[in-house]
C-alpha cells in the first residue's frame, strides 16, 4: 500500500531532525509509505514522523483560537500558580489539526496559539515549556521561534529539557529566557536534512517506464524516478546549508549571548549531554525538571518553599496565614499580605513585642530607625497595591484591578491604563453594594465605609491568590 501523502512529508523536503531517528522511521514505515518490500540505504541519512493529513484546527490568519484557549472553550495549556505550561513532546510538524500533542506529534500552529493565548492571559505570569522532541520539519518552526522571542518581552519563558531537545525541538528550547535540562538529558542537532527516495530501479525491474515531461528546466529537479544527478544533489546541498544558516541565526538569536552565531555553526549538528551543553552554551542549567519546575514557580510568584498542587484550569491558592481575630482595616491587611509574600514580616519582632530578637551572624543589630531595603521594598509593594486597588479607575472593576494588583509586575500607571480601557462592571454589582450599606453600621455612613471594605476584601483575597 502507497502512502504518498505521508512520503511526501519525509522526502524530498528539508527536516530538522535527528538522523537516528529518521532512519528508524525509514526502517520500520518506509516499506509501507512507498510501497515497496524494503528500503536501502546509500549513507546514514534520515527523515521525520509523519503528520496527520486532517484539516487543521489551528491556523495561522485565523486567531481564534487563542481565544478559545483563553475563554477555556478548547483545551490548551495548564495553569498553575500563574504559570502556564506547555507541552512541546514527539514529532514537530506544520499545518497539523490538533492544539496540543496527538499521536506523538505537535503542531506549530498549536504551540503558537498557546503561546498567543498565554500572553494575552492576565492570569499568567510566566511561561513553562516542556520540551521532549527529536525535531520534525521545516516549514512554520522560525515563526514560531520568532514568536516566542517576543513573548519575553512581556512574559518570563523557561524551557525544560525532559528528555531531549534535538534540531526543531532545541529550536524552540533556544528562544527562551532559560534552558533546564537533566544530567543524562540532550540537545542540539543544529542541521538540516534531506532525503531522495530513488524509485527508477524497483520500476525497472518492475518493467515499467516512466517518462517526466516538465516545462522550466529545473521542475523535475529530484523527481524519484531517476537518480539523482550531481548537478540537482549541489543545488538541494546549497538550500540545506541556507536553512542551516536561518537556523542557526535563530538559535544564536534566542540564546541572547550565550553561544555566538559562530559558536553555533561550529557544533557541526553534534548532540550534548547535560553538563557538556552547558559547557558550550546551548544550556544553562543541570537541574531534574520537575524540581526546576517547582523553583520556578516559587520563582514566579516571589516565595520559597512548597507550592500548590496541580490544576489545569484554575489557579491554585497558598494557605493563608492564621486570620486576625479583629477587623483589621484595608492598609492593615495589605501590609499582611506584603510580608507574606516577601518574609517582611518575619524579618524582625513586632513593636512593643518582649521577645528578644536572635542575634545577627555578625552580631550587630541595626538600629530600628533605620529603614532597611527590605522595609523599602515593602512599603513600594504596600503603596503599589493599594494604588490600584483604591484608583478611581478600579470603581466598578474590582476583579480585574485585584487580579492586576496580584501581579508584581504590573505598575500603578499600567494597572490604571488598562483599568481604564476596561468595561465597567458597576451596573451588575450595584445591587450588592446596596445590600452591603444595609448591613452597615448606623452610627457610620456607607460612603466612608464602602471603599475601605472594597480596598481589604481585595487585599484579602490577594493573600490567597
């Protein structure tokens, strides 16, 4: 049984791919694809896995399904703890009709709506790739990798290597900010492969003639009925050692001075083990991929220690600290919420408070009076959140100014442009502000009292968030 739209994916078109895996692609499908009883090989030579031939999901004028990612109509990344994850595992190819992994295969399309949608994402904070592929093709791989140089312009993207990184695969592992990979991990294979499948003597022996009839000299270039002549071999040797070029570019581009456009092209296509493409710049760190994961979203979100379980469609909360007997009031509970995500708070006794306070290992103590970096942190952190929550842009946006306030990144003067440039939800909350002036204190009016409620129950939620 002929294939010859999955042929038409392993030969005749360049693949950034790791030989060995091509070969044992060729090895086991090859027969079938083509054909044919087996195949031989003239050198040590290889092609990729093959895509589905399924109209695609995700296209690349049509961007909506970013929006369907973001709205949670489609499946797409996880989120935990404001990172998004995505998987990035098996063969990479172009034009491929799913989001996520699909019978051991990516689509390019698919990553880049994850990517587009985890930007535009105000849940997310970071972004993770998982990354576990041999490579796959050509076409549609350097915009994505384009894509994800951009997005950390905006976002944090680590990349973590579980268990390989090879052609394709490292390709997109080299636009992030960082790459993770394990001792006995590997990446690199920065090169470009093309097959020629020549059909003339298994048609000859079959007794059968095929004639090419082209217009333009060079149409029938690598056509599989003839051998390959030395002349087309020079030209389709010359176009892989251009993509070779783009490729490397790229690399040497998203690894951001880590290994030069020289250093790249000198690793020859070689393949690195942990440490070793650390050595060499194509990795930065040795690390289990999973504790890196854990680091980084600790990382992200300012605190050290244990994080929250996984989830995929919702973020998951912290435990809070042991909650005040009394009401605190707004500026009270922001500043709780400072210290628990920065430590402040346990940095030094409380005032008034007998305990003595242990003894630095330098065995000096500063002066109380004296304002320490971490207190000016806090107090910038304090002010910054209550800037938003409290700015007459937040009225009637509550949600969204908690959800910009939880972001550290964020500033007062972008949290109120994009507080401003929202829709107003005041009409649909309007009843519930009333009924909550009713429960008010009498001997206190609901105007003094609405915002200092409103600016502490999103302080409050923040310490969970």
């Amino acid at each position: 049984m002929s294939m010859p739209e999955i042929a038409s994916r392993v030969f005749h078109t360049p693949l950034l791919v790791t030989p060995a895996k091509a070969k044992s692609f060729v090895a086991g499908l090859g027969p079938r694809i083509l054909g044919v009883s087996e195949v031989a090989f003239q050198s040590d030579v290889e092609p990729v896995a093959t895509p589905s031939a399924a109209k695609p999901f995700a296209s690349i004028l049509d961007g909506r399904l970013s929006h369907e990612i973001r709205m949670g109509e489609r499946d797409g990344y996880a989120l935990r703890d404001g990172v998004a994850l995505i998987a990035v595992a098996g063969s990479l190819v172009h034009r491929g009709a799913w989001v996520g992994s699909s019978s051991g295969q990516v689509s390019y399309e698919g990553v880049s709506a994850q990517i587009e949608a985890a930007c535009m994402d105000h849940r997310v904070k970071s972004i993770a790739l998982e990354i576990d592929s041999h490579g796959g093709e050509v076409a549609g791989l350097f915009s994505l990798a384009k894509q994800i140089r951009k997005a950390r312009t905006s976002k944090k993207v680590f990349a973590f290597v579980a268990d390989h990184a090879f052609s394709a695969g490292y390709a997109i592992a080299a636009q992030a900010d960082r790459i993770i990979m394990p001792e006995a991990g590997g990446v690199g294979s920065i090169g470009v492969i093309c097959l020629h499948a020549d059909h003339s003597q298994q048609l000859s022996d079959a007794g059968i003639n095929v004639t090419v009839i082209s217009a333009g000299e060079r149409k029938a270039d690598g056509n599989p009925y003839e051998p390959l002549p030395d002349d087309v071999r020079s030209s389709l040797e010359g176009e892989m050692q251009q993509l070779r070029q783009i490729f490397a570019e790229n690399v040497a581009a998203g690894r951001n001075g880590a290994i030069d456009l020289e250093g790249v092209l000198s690793t020859e296509a070689a393949t690195y083990l942990g440490a070793e493409a650390v050595k060499v710049g194509l990795a930065d760190e040795v690390a289990e991929p999973a504790e890196a994961f854990e680091e980084f979203i600790s990382e992200t979100n300012g605190r050290s220690g244990l994080v929250a379980p996984f989830a995929s469609n919702q973020e998951t909360k912290p435990m809070s600290k042991t909650a005040k007997t009394t009401n605190p009031s707004a500026e009270e509970q922001a500043t709780d919420q400072i210290d628990e995500t920065t430590g402040a708070g346990d940095e030094a006794p409380a005032a008034g408070d007998d305990t003595p306070a242990p003894a630095a290992e330098t065995n000096s103590t500063p002066s109380a009076s004296v304002q320490t970096p971490a207190a000016d942190a806090a107090k910038d952190e304090h002010d910054r959140v209550m800037g938003i929550l409290t700015c007459a842009e937040a009225e009637g946006k509550e949600e969204l100014a908690r959800s910009l306030a939880g972001d550290r990144s964020m500033s007062l003067e972008q949290a109120k442009k994009h507080l401003a440039a929202a829709a107003s939800a005041a009409p649909q909350r309007q009843l519930s502000a009333e009924m909550e002036d009713d429960d008010a204190d009498l001997d206190t009016s609901a105007g003094a009292v609405a915002p200092a409620n409103l600016a502490a129950d999103a302080v409050k939620a923040l310490i969970h968030d």
